[in-house]
C-alpha cells in the first residue's frame, strides 16, 4: 500500500461512522481492549471443547457452545441444520435481518478440527487444554500462567490448542464481530446469515446435501469463507479462488512376490525402478509437468489477476529460509505464481522397505500417491485421464485392481491406477463485484495493504457453494501463517483474533 | 547329459569299488532305503531345535545334537570352535583322516536358521515343529501322518521347518554321507574336515575370526560349501563362485519439514520426485546401468565358462510363469548370464506415505536402499564410488549425515549417501584341478546332468575362505529349489536329502 493511501485510509476511519462507510477503527479497537480478558477467556472455553468431527459428544458441546453464544448475541432463528442422516455433524445457522439492506451475505467457518495425535505435542501440552504462551512455540517461549494479572494482552501471546486457528477463530470472530456492532449500535449493510460447518475436517461429506436440503433458509449474494492463515508477510489477504485437488493412486507391478535380489538381480523386473522412471517422465528438472496437454485447459490470468500478482509480496527467500532449502522446484517461478498453475505432486512413495527393516530383495510392487492441484479451466477428470494417457504411451497396461494370474502373463509392464475422486477449482473473478466489495471491505478495516491473490493454492470444496447455493466464495482467512495447521502445537496469535473481529466487522459493514 | 555318457556313467557304477572310483550308486541307494525311516525321525528330531543364531539355548542343544552324531558316526577330534569373545555361536568341527590321501577337503555347512515370523507360517504350522507333507505346500497338499506305515517312503514328500533345507541338510547329508561310508566298508580317498558355522544368517560376523584362530586345524586344499538349492531344473549344480554384495543407502532432502501440497505444490522441492528422477538415471528401460564405468572393471568370461554357461538349462519361461511376469529386465538376455553381469538393484524405496496414510504433502525426504551384486573382477569400494559419482553429476551434493541448517542453505540439491560395507565376488576358475576334481565327482554320484555355473547369482563371503582359510572354496547345494529359503514354510523334499547324502559320499570319493 502507497503512504499516500494509507493516509487517506487513516481520514476515512477518523470521520464520524455513516451507513456504508467503515466502521470506526478506534472505537472497535477501544471495545475489544476493554473485553480482551473477558473474551479471552471465553475463547480459551471454547478451545477446550473436542472438536473432532467424530467424537458426538464433542461436537454437541460446541454446538451448544456456540449457539448459545449466538443467542447472547442477539443473533436470531439460531437452529442446527441437519443432514438427511442421524449422526453428522449438523451445521448451525442464524441470521440477522438489516432494514433496507439490498444483499445477503453469508458468513462461514467450521467448528470441528483435524484429528489429533496428542504424543506429537509438546510435552506436557494437550489438545484441548489451551496455554496461553509469549511467542510461537518453536524454540524459546514462556507459558502465560496469569494473563488476567495483566493490565493489557500482548498482541504477540498466542493460544494454543486444536481448533484455536482452525477453525473455531473463524466461528468466534464472527460472531464477537456481530456483538460487538451491535453493542456499539453500528448497524450492519446487509443481512447476514451465519453458517458454521461441523465436518470440514473430514471433507464436508454433506455440505452439498446441507445446503440443498436447507436452500430456502441460504439464499445470499455471497459466502465469506473464514478459514486458513492469513499471508505470511503478515498481511491481510483475500482469495478470490481455490485450486480444486484431484488424487490418483499408481502400483506398479513386478514378479508375484518379493525375489532374492542376488539370484534374481539384472533379470526380474524392479517395479520400484519401473515407477521410479514413470514418476521422472512426468516432471522434467525445472517442475514443468511433461504430460501431453497438462497446461492446455488452463484459463488464462485476466489483466486483473495479473495485476494483482503483482502486488503480492514476495517472501519467497524467506520462506525457503524457513523450510531449509534455496531451490525451488522452478527458481524461474515466484510461490504466488506457481499456485496459478496445476501441479503434479508425489505425496508418497512405497516400496518394500528401506533402513533397518530393508532386506536383499527386488519388491512385488511400488505404489506412489499422487495428488494433481487443479486451477480455473482444468476438468480433474481430464486431468486424470491426461495422466492416464501418459502411463499408457510409456507402454502400460492399466487395471483397476490388483493384475490377474492371466493379465500378468500377457502385458509386459502393469499398473494398478486408482482415480480419487475430485472437484475443479473455483474462481470469482477480481472484476465481479462481490469480489470488489469483500476486498474495499477488509482494506478499509485493517491497517496494513490487503493481498488479493486470484487463487489459494490449497483446496477447498468451494464450487460446492456455487454450485448448491447458487452464490459465489471468498475466503477471507484471518488466523497466523505460523498456526502449525493441522499439526501438533496449533496455535493462533492473539492479536489475529482481535484483527479477525475487526474484519469481520469491517465486512458486515461493506458498501451497498 | 548325453545319452552315451549315460551309458557310460551307468557302466562305471556298476564296476566293482576300487579306490577312486564313484562310490556305488546300487549300494548306497540300498543302504539309504534300509535306513530311511530311522533318518528321518533323526532329521525330524533335529529340525525340531531352534536354531536361531541369537537363541544361546538352541544354538547350544543343535551343536550338542550335532556333535553326538558325529561322535556316533565315527568322525574324530570332534570340538567347538569358539571366536575370541563370549557367547559367539561356535563353529563345530571335526575330521577324518585318511591313510595316503594327498588332500585334504573340508565340508562347511551351517546350522543356524533365518529368523522366523511365525505368523507368517501356514495356519497350524510352527517353523519347530516339522511335519511331512505330500507335495510343495502351495496349492493342496496332505500332511503325511503315518510315515512309518509306509513300505516306501515317497521322494516328493517334503519335511516343513526353519532349517530343514537352508541348511541343516547339509549338516545331516554330510555326516551321514561320511557315517555310511564308514558303514560300508569304503573308505574316502581325501582326508575330510567337517566345519559347521553356527551364525551364517547373521551374516558370519566371526567366521574370518574363528578360521584365523583355529588355522592349524583348518589347513586344506579346497572346500565344499554345501548350502542354498539346486538348479531350477530339478538337475544338480556346482556353483564355481558368487557375486560380491555392496549396499548403498540414499536419502534425498527436501524441505525441513512437510509441507502442504496445495499451498506450496510446484513450488517446494518433492524429494519423491527427486529420488525417482536419479534412480531413473541410472538405469534404462531394459535393465543396462547407465553409469560411468559400472561394467569395465569385470573380468570376461574364459571359454570354459562360456561354454559352461551355454549348457546351462534355459528355465527362464517357466521360472517367469511361476513369477508371474514375462518381460524380464532385459528380455535379450537370459536369466543365468544375467547373474554374471554386476547389477544395480532397488531394494525398496520410502517416502512419506501411501494408500489410507497417505496425506496432501509434499514430503520432506525420500530414501532408497540399493543393492550392488558384484562380479569377478569389480571392487565393491570401487563400485560404490562409481554409484557417487554419478549422482554427483547430477548435481547433488553428498553428506554422510542430515544434512545441517547451513548445508540446506548452501547446496541445490542435497542427499545423503550411506556405503554398508560389502564384499567381492569370489571365483575358482573352471580350469582349476579342484574345480574339476568337485564337478567329476558330482557328476559320476549323480543320475542328472550336473549344471556348473561359474556364479551364483547370490552372494556369500566365500572370499572370507580365499583369504582366511587359503584355500578355495565351491558351492554344492542340495535343497530343492523351491524350498521357500529364509521365507515363511520352508521345506525340504526328501529327495534331494538322499541325492545330497549320494554327492557328499561322491566328493568324499573325489579323484586323486
């Protein structure tokens, strides 16, 4: 951002709030410092819930946890939103009703987190018994025992626990940001509705169904989808899109059982070598996929979106510093441009084994999973099919299951393919205007230049919202880059809750 | 064979015993029928003691065992072998010496066994507990109960257990090939030396140790290591030599930790990708290594082994359809001259995760285990730097450990090289007197067409006999070759376990 927007930014939040015009910084920043403690402590409840999209008890309590907070709120016709079936994790739903507002707009976040495997956390930690500590839990950090001895939080504290940045920071931001306009008798430009997922984590199996069962409750304008980290420069950001995500699942086959690789070395076919040269075919030295077509079906940047690139902070050298490496797949290539291109990745390799288990054998089989990011354009069934074509021009035969006595004695070279199944990517183009409003939105709320990239390079479900609901996703993260997602030791940034709220608000209040 | 060598063959054992003559088929098959019953109990009994090199109590009852039978059998200065350090399986040794014999010869085989997975094993099965079955144990099969109600005991029956072929038929063939002799009156043209090693599966970690402490004893003009199965084509075999082994671990760095493959695919560098582009280098697709320099240090074949090797049977069909595949990795070359080329092998390769674990990742490492099969001539050392300096000229830079922080922030392209220690190759020349000596005698006690192969595919530390011992040693094997070696349901068929008392009498009775 220019210095000379950033003053103007400045003016505008210093003039006396008017419909439409955003909401005064100072005064929310005042509200939130006089309740950090109490809704500090509220949140570190609501972290210490179960969230896991399996555990039923788990989720009734954050149900009824949120709900109930809804309520207080003054949120109205508060209700869970049931799947067909018994047992799924139900989204809650509420909503406020603006006079006069022309547009809906729904606000999303998801109360269930990944699974956890406590023995990977720091000693002493538990997933669901959040700490308050000074500083990212990497090497040196303090646990805050009594932060209400303190006269004012540090922004740079941080809570810890699964959930505490994905996603519950989504749910309560949303609603405190609700709260807190109310509170302050700020009204909001448009209706909103809450919409809260409870099995993201486990892939939304009924998000679809959902959101067709309960359409007449969901109609909108547009999806402010709370979820993820925020830029790792530190800045805020909004992804108009998401790479959709394809996974596909290759074993090669060799001899009908692992053979002695001294009496049978240089004469029976090594399947780990067979994929190994399968896997180089698909990707020369510098990360271009080399498979026939892979890059054709891709829609081209628009102006727009190009621009926009452009301004995205480079913190490429940074990260690479971070994650201990100085090559990247195409150094020619920054990060942010890379994730507008389908990708081709091995997420594993396996065959027979390796260190002190490894014997002296030539393995029966090698199996790779590979999973294919997709962007705006790219069909993931063709995609699939592109990558199929390839295997076959290198002389396979493909099966879907494991070969037959008979398939094995009449194809020189087999594979077994598993097509997973898929979504495409999702894209709302920079020039809509929802896309215009979200963006002068959060701009307008947050102190620092907002990032504006086309896509995520992650993937989300979002064309389900397009498709279902009939309106278009933006994604408007607001946790920590360093939040350790669905890993050990999550943890979110205090001050990003704060911020959160602010955006939130900031969105609720967008131009009409 | 041809038919007149057969002729021949039958007419030279049916000629009255003279000294230096083949031992009397007609006798000893005679004296093996009378005795049959009361052998197998014995070697049932025997296959019955555990004989894992790690498992004191049952390498102590199997030395016990051993040592009375050759006490029994009139075998003299029977005594263990003990290494310099405690609680060392020891050797076992005894001997024979006989009135005007110019040579002396030692018998080696070994009475320790693989480890076993018990569950692995057929159900009911214990690899302690040895049965007879009617036939292999792959599709149907009878155990036979009653063996002693039987006229005839039936050579295709098999004796299941951990040992019964690899290699505690050896022990049993040879003592008993020596005690039957005895028995009848014939004397062995060589002075015999009986060496049992007690710890070949655990990669005879004290075998040069124990040669070199107990030299006096163990002076001699060749060895017989009786060990490993016959030729595929049911026909005997000596094998002249073995390929040398030399392991090499590889471990291809990536990012210092996992990272997300939507958020950073085509960006981060996947080591699985990586890996399998270098493995892929060193190799083509059909089977020759494309390193510098892998095949020039190896000794050609002579004309003798040329012509050794021309007469081998051709099993690859058969051994393909068994194996379930018909392209070898070379399909212009057969399996026995495969086996006299070095080779480059995969053993298994491991990176991150397949199948249900497999995750959206980009992994952070990826490691392969290779195997180098050496040949006449090449020097493992040698070998592995070839490996080195390929992957050098791909552009890796090699460590001996993880790589440091500041290694990950100074290199491109980093990997890890482990060099396991190794071995080479051992050869006795076809044309050498005890080459020829061993495969007339074989030939002469044996119905089949002896195949002699220069090497064996395989890899034993007979280099260890050449240096330690002063003397060359040949490979004879008994076991039939489907006798599941170091694998669940181990066999032996009871055939070959008389055939392997008729050559062990046979090379007692080598020519002079």
């Amino acid at each position: 951002m220019k210095p000379r927007y950033l003053y103007l930014l400045v003016y505008m939040l210093s003039v006396t709030l008017v419909s439409a015009q955003p909401v005064d910084r100072g005064t929310l920043d005042q509200y939130i410092r006089l309740n950090e403690k109490k809704w500090l402590k509220q949140y570190l409840d609501f972290v210490s819930i179960p969230n896991l999209a399996v555990d039923r008890i788990g989720i009734q309590r954050n149900a009824g946890f949120i709900m109930d907070l809804m309520k207080e709120s003054g949120i109205e016709s508060v209700q869970l939103l049931e799947a067909d079936q018994l047992n799924v994790p139900p989204a809650i739903y509420g909503q406020v009703k603006v006079p006069n507002a022309k547009q809906t707009i729904v606000f999303y976040a998801h109360y269930d987190g990944q699974p956890v495997d406590a023995t990977q956390w720091l000693p002493g930690w538990q997933p669901f018994e959040p700490l308050i500590i000074d500083s990212a839990p990497i090497k040196k950090f303090t646990v805050i025992k009594d932060y209400m001895s303190y006269s004012n939080l540090d922004a740079n504290w941080r809570i810890t626990g699964r959930g505490s940045a994905d996603d519950k920071v989504g749910i309560y931001a949303i609603i405190r940001a609700y709260a807190s306009l109310k509170k302050l008798g700020i009204s909001p430009t448009v209706n909103i509705i809450f919409f809260f997922e409870g099995e993201e984590e486990a892939g939304s199996p009924h998000l679809a169904e959902i959101l067709k069962r309960h359409a007449p409750l969901l109609k909108s304008d547009g999806w402010i989808i709370c979820d993820g980290p925020i830029h790792p420069s530190g800045r805020p950001v909004v992804y108009l899109g998401v790479r959709g995500d394809a996974g596909m699942e290759l074993t090669v086959y060799g001899s009908n059982r692992p053979l002695h690789s001294g009496h049978y070395g240089n004469w029976a076919p090594n399947p780990a070598h067979l994929l190994s040269r399968l896997l180089a075919s698909m990707k020369d030295d510098d990360g271009r996929v080399l498979i026939k077509g892979f890059y054709d079906q891709v829609t081209p940047l628009t102006e727009q979106e190009k621009s926009a690139l452009e301004n995205v902070p480079n913190v490429d050298k940074e990260l690479q510093e971070a994650y201990g490496f100085i090559r990247s797949e195409n150094p020619s290539r920054s990060l942010s441009s890379s994730l507008l291109l389908p990708s081709l990745n091995i997420n594993g390799i396996q065959s027979a084994a390796t260190g002190k288990l490894a014997s002296n054998i030539i393995p029966s089989i090698a199996t790779a999973t590979l999973d294919l990011r997709l962007v705006a354009g790219v069909d993931y069934q063709k995609q699939q099919q592109l990558v199929e074509d390839h295997i076959r021009a290198q002389g396979y035969y493909i099966t879907r299951s494991a070969p037959s006595d008979a398939e094995r004695l009449r194809y020189n070279k087999i594979i077994q393919v598993k097509l997973k199944s898929g979504y495409n990517a999702q894209r709302t183009p920079l020039q809509h205007p929802f896309a215009q409003q979200v963006t002068e939105a959060i701009q307008s709320a947050t102190r620092s230049a907002l990032v504006v990239m086309p896509s995520m390079g992650g993937s989300l479900p979002l064309y389900i919202f397009e498709k279902y609901a009939n309106a278009l996703p933006i994604v408007v993260p607001i946790a920590n880059f360093d939040n350790n997602q669905h890993a050990e030791n999550e943890n979110l940034r205090l001050g990003n809750l704060w911020t959160g709220i602010v955006e939130m608000a900031g969105l609720m209040r967008m131009k009409q």
